[in-house]
C-alpha cells in the first residue's frame, strides 16, 4: 500500500511499549497533520508471547497500523542478551518504502 507517510518504530510487546505505541499513534493521528495518507510500521522483537489479538493491541485496529515481527532466523542468528535491540535495528532497515517521507524513530522504554 503506498502511503504518504510511512514511520518505522522497533518495538517490544509489552503493556510499556504497547501503550508508547498507542499514544505515539494516537498524537500522530490527532496532531500531525501529516499530507496524505500515513502509516506506522511495527518491528516486532520476539520476546514477547503476545499477538495481534492481545487486549492490550486492541487500539490497532482503529487506525493505520501495521505489525512485523523479526524473522525468527535472524533472532536465532543473535547473542542472548541483544535481540531485542539489534534485531529490530536490522531489520526494520530491510522494508522496501513507498512513502514519499519515510521516517524511522524509536521509543524509549523505562523498563
């Protein structure tokens, strides 16, 4: 789906990060005023148990969101101890974009 704007954020599932992503989302789609269309790309780390269908994503449907979690080779391929951080790094630089404002940023969690 080409889009106007496409944001690329690496996240963890966990109830801190879902919620980062909620209001990141959230005040993008009240304040941006972002020309065209947009929307948020999720790389997803693999340590969580967590689905699509968790209670705590059920804002996702509601706006132009989308979910990818790290191929599970490349997860695999890491040391213990970095996944979370260099696998999301790697591969949410692997996404062909057809946005014409491509951005990739990063939340910060206090855990």
């Amino acid at each position: 789906m080409e889009v106007s704007t496409e944001i690329h954020v690496p996240i963890s599932l966990n109830t801190n990060f879902a919620n980062m992503s909620y209001f990141l989302v959230k005040s993008i789609a009240a304040n941006a005023a972002l020309p065209g269309d947009w929307r948020v790309v999720f790389t997803v780390s693999r340590d969580t148990d967590w689905d699509l269908d968790h209670p705590n994503l059920a804002w996702a449907k509601d706006y132009p969101v989308e979910f990818r979690w790290v191929d599970q080779a490349q997860w695999d391929a890491l040391p213990t101890g970095v996944h979370q951080y260099i696998s999301t790094l790697l591969q949410r630089h692997t996404y062909p974009t057809f946005a014409r404002w491509p951005a990739i940023v990063s939340l910060s969690s206090p855990d």
